[in-house]
C-alpha cells in the first residue's frame, strides 16, 4: 500500500538532537491479557544523537560513526527514497552512543535520519510513521514516545496476534522531577543483545507468569508513576528495584544473571549502600543505572560507584538528568522544538 503524504515549505539545512533513553522495564512479556510487553521508561539527556543534514546532489554520509551505523543509515534512506521518491541527502552525524549499550541508540539513529529527511524534503508526517517505515518500535515504543515527547513514560504494549504492526500507544506520561538525578554505570567490554540473538533468546525464555505481571502492574500504577508525581523518591525508587529485580531474574537465563555485567552490578549495590537509590539495568545492558533524589546523592554515589570498580578500567560511570522534552530540531538556524506532552 503506498504511503500517503503531505508537502510542505522545505528548508536548507536541518539539525536533529535525539535523547537517549532507559528502557525501565516491561510489564507482560508474555501478553497473558492479550497484550505483549508494555514498557515503562525514561528520557535522559546526554548519550544522544546529533546530526545535520542538507540537500544534495548525491547521498553521502559523514561524520562520527561505526561501519554498522554507517550501513544502518545508508538502509533507512533506501527505504525512505522507495516511500517518498528520490531526494538526495548529504548527513553529518555529530554524535552517537555506544551501539547496543541499552540507550536506545538504534532508535535514535533511524528517527533522526527519517525527521531530517521529512524537513529537508517538505514532508508532514509523524514520528510514528517513520518508526513504522524504518522498522522501530517492534517491542517497545518507549524511544519512539520519548523522541517526541521526553520524561517518565509508559506505553501499552501491542496486541499479541499483531506485534510489530505499529508503534505501541502511549498510556502515561509523567515529568520527572527536575532535582532527581541519573547514574549511569556502562561496561564497555559488552554489548546487549540485538537482532537475531535477541530473538532467539526472548523465544528461549519460559512463559512469564500472570500473577507476576499483574504485580508489575500494580507497581507501576501504584507506585512507580504516583511517586514521581508526588516527589515521592521512596516510593518511586523501591518500586523501580523490585520492577528491575523481577524483571531482570526472568531474563537472568539469557544474559547471565539479573545483571548482564557482574562488574556494573557491583558498581550500583556499591552507589546504593546506605543511601536511597533505584537501580536496574537497561535494557539488555550492559548499562546499568541508579536513580537518585539529588544532584548532592548522586555525586556521592558517583564516588561510591567509581572506587568499587577502581581497578576495572572498562567500567565507565557518569551521571546526568532526566529529560522532560523530546528531540530538538533546528531548521536553517531557527529553533524548532518538541515540546513535552500535555
């Protein structure tokens, strides 16, 4: 079926700066009420991605980048060429993360390339249809919600018999409170599971019991998303590391335990001692992270943190704030950004 869309006024010089995310977990990966997965997540700033783009006489790619986002980028414009006609683009990415580190990266990179290309090329369409044309949001639209529109955000899933049919819809959205503060814990010697590993270690995985996704649900709804809404860290923390403690021992077959990586494990049971502090891992890790309710506690955890992996070279930690606003885009110069959720 050919896509439908609508021109607009299309500028010179386009610039896209995505967020990263933390994928926080999910909530039925077995879709026992007829729904798969639901994911909740967080919008972070830093370890995002920045490019540039303009119009040109011929497809080129330049910039900061791997050879597998380099081959990634030249498949999303062959598909955006195949659905919009031919306009040949010139891109300069400025910034990634680590590929596969559980930030979201490959999420970032497609949207970023495809909202460009929509602006370059006058086309009026929405993030949703480029995450579909450009093969994202197949388990979780958290990336895709939060390119948008930032912050604390909960998505519901798609239905079992159609996974993978469009991007799943967002159920909630709550702002992060502005003096809470993330830790992130990264070990550089792995990388998180993708493409065809992944989906040979999610069908290795027994069914996820009922009863433990109804408890999820009651975490997230009852605690998780009312303490961010009420400041209340407490709440929110031990809800996000009994969510994270569930969640990573049903997936604890497929990557090695609850944490993918032994050494960022010990770095968070170390930043959390002693002081309140969410932790999990994101994602298929390796990253991990711990939240904390103060730029005060999480410089002390940072330090906390760094000295349990002293010797550990390939343990990398650094905090940053969430991010209540989604991707900003700048049109020849001129600010033009997404503005967070009402």
């Amino acid at each position: 079926m050919p896509l439908h869309f609508r021109r607009t006024s299309a500028p010179s010089t386009v610039t896209v700066d995505a967020p990263a995310r933390l994928h926080l977990g999910f909530l039925d990966p077995s879709g026992s009420l007829g729904r798969v997965f639901g994911s909740l997540g967080l919008v972070i700033d830093g370890a995002g991605t920045e490019l540039e783009a303009r119009l040109a006489e011929t497809d080129s790619i330049a910039g900061t980048m791997t050879d597998s986002e380099r081959a990634r980028i030249g498949w999303c414009l062959e598909r955006l060429h195949a659905a919009y006609g031919p306009a040949p683009v010139a891109f300069n990415v400025l910034r990634t993360p680590r590929a596969h580190s559980g930030l979201g990266s490959g999420t970032q990179l497609a949207l970023t390339i495809g909202t460009a290309y929509a602006r370059l090329t006058g086309l009026a369409t929405t993030t949703a249809e480029l995450a579909r044309l450009l093969g994202r949001g197949g388990r979780s639209g958290i990336g895709i919600l939060g390119f948008d529109s930032g912050g604390l955000l909960l998505d519901g899933g798609a239905p079992r018999d159609r996974r993978g049919a469009g991007v799943p819809p967002l159920v909630a959205r709550q702002h992060f409170p502005d003096a809470w503060r993330v830790m992130l814990v990264t070990d550089t010697s792995r990388e998180g599971l993708s493409g065809e590993a992944e989906r040979r270690g999610l069908a290795a995985l027994a069914p996820f019991p009922q009863q433990l996704a109804a408890h999820l649900c009651h975490l997230v709804l009852m605690r998780i998303l009312p303490g961010a809404a009420d400041g209340d860290f407490d709440a929110f923390a031990h809800g996000i590391t009994e969510m994270q403690q569930i969640i990573g021992e049903y997936f604890a077959p497929v990557q090695g335990g609850v944490f993918a990586s032994p050494d960022v494990e010990a770095a968070l049971r170390a930043a959390a001692a002693g002081r309140p502090a969410g932790i999990g891992q994101t994602s298929w890790g390796p990253t991990g992270f711990a939240l904390l309710p103060s730029a005060l506690e999480a410089d002390a955890a940072l330090l906390a943190a760094r000295a349990a992996v002293r010797d550990k070279p390939h343990i990398e930690c650094a905090v940053c704030a969430a991010r209540n606003r989604g991707a900003v885009i700048r049109v020849s110069g001129a600010l033009d950004a997404h503005v967070d959720a009402a």
